[in-house]
C-alpha cells in the first residue's frame, strides 16, 4: 500500500514539473517585459508615444480605479489606470505615489480589471490572449472578456484595436468580437460573425441544446451579450458532460 501510495505521488509531482516551469518561465518573461518598459531608453519613448497618441486610449483616456493580475498570482488594486489599445500599453498609478505611474505592456501581466468589485457595474476584465484576424499572423493582445469565465471551454471577447488600426497603433472605431477556447492560451481567437449559423456551430452536438435556452430567455443571434450568455450556458454544459 505504502509503495502504491509513493508511487502515485512521485507521479503527480512528475506531472506538475512542466506546469511549474512553464509558470516560473512566464513569471521571469513578464518581469523582463516590465523592467525594460520602466527603464530607459524604452520608458521615454513610451511615454512620448502616449503622450503623442491620446486617441489611442480605451475610453476617455482617464485614470479610473481597477486591479492588476500579475503573474505570480497577485491581486494588486490600484488607484488609476488607463488603457492605450494601439500600443497595448496599461498605465497604472502607483499605489502610495499617486503622482507617478508604471508602464505595463501586454506580456508583463495576467490581466487587469477596470471598476472595482461591490459597485453596481462590474468591473471590465481584460485578459492577454493570441489573437488572428484572417490571414495575418497571430500576435497577443489584451481582450475585454465578455463571458462569466476567463478560462471555460469557450471565451467571447472584444478586441478594441483591430485590422489596418493595429498596424497602424489606433483605437479602433469599432471593436471586433472574437472567440475561441478560454481553456487553450496558445490557441488564437478569431473573429465571430453574429449570425444564427455561426454562433451555433461553436455549440456542436450541444446546438440544439443551447438554442432550447436561447429560445426559453428570449436571447437574440446578433446580440453580442445575449451569445456571451448562450456560451455560459454551453460551458456550464461541456464542464458537466
């Protein structure tokens, strides 16, 4: 009994090894990406961008509370951020210094969230994931999630820089909706078109299913947070089986 119990154990800690290392990997990428975004010679020019590109900036461009997501698991609200999309650069107040920001750009954090729990409006959740758009290649960006899950089987967002505006570094005047597996970060998400043929054939064999639930609350096809919904209900679906 004791040997079977040993070998069990010595076969999932066998098992959690490549898990680890690939997060203490992610950990020490994320802290390079912010030491080099918070030194010179790439500080100045950074802030001369964002100085120069007020467009670019999600929103209105000013600071409001939210949290940053880090990598090493921590959960750090912060006084103010601001979002600059066409750079994908998140511009944090430092939480005793409040005249002073740090530069955070996509590949330094895990997320971020805009708003504060316990108000009336949730916060907006912002996570890093690969995206493609037709042919061009994949590149990361942060995504604002709109399903309850950042990592279920499927995960609905928006990309708020997107086509000849990421190349060119705009805020887009549209965003574009995309989805893929919440589940899979090395798997892109795409562009989803709003028609009842697409969004149902994310669903598979559990089409029918979700369209008895779309039907039951009355949820519309072109509807971006009535689908976000209809993905809940197939992910609550696809994690029971």
């Amino acid at each position: 009994m004791k040997f079977t119990f040993l070998l069990l154990l010595l076969g999932f800690a066998a098992g959690t090894q490549p898990a680890l290392a690939q997060a203490n990997r992610d950990i020490a990428e994320a802290r390079t990406v912010y030491a080099q975004a918070n030194h010179e010679p790439q500080e100045a020019t950074l802030r001369a961008s964002l100085k120069a590109q007020g467009s670019g900036f999600f929103g209105d461009g000013s600071l409001q509370p939210g949290s940053l997501r880090t990598f090493d698991g921590r959960y750090r609200p912060v006084p103010g951020l601001r979002y600059h999309a066409g750079m994908r650069l998140l511009e944090a107040q430092d939480s005793i210094n409040t005249d002073s920001t740090h530069l955070w750009p996509v590949g330094s954090l895990r997320g971020f969230d805009l708003g504060e729990p316990g108000e009336a409006t949730p916060p907006r959740r912002f996570r890093p994931r690969l995206v493609k758009e037709g042919s061009a290649g994949q590149r990361r960006e942060f995504v604002e999630v709109l399903t309850m899950v950042d990592a279920g089987p499927l995960l609905l967002a928006w990309l708020y820089t997107s086509g000849a505006d990421a190349v060119a570094g705009r805020l887009s005047m549209a965003p574009l909706l995309l989805v893929g597996a919440g589940n899979n970060p090395t798997e892109p998400l795409r562009p989803l078109e709003l028609s009842r043929s697409a969004v149902q054939r994310l669903f598979g064999n559990r089409a029918e299913a979700v369209n008895a639930f779309a039907q039951t609350k009355e949820l519309l096809y072109d509807k971006p947070t009535d689908v976000a919904r209809m993905i809940d209900y197939f992910n609550r679906l696809a994690v029971v089986k």
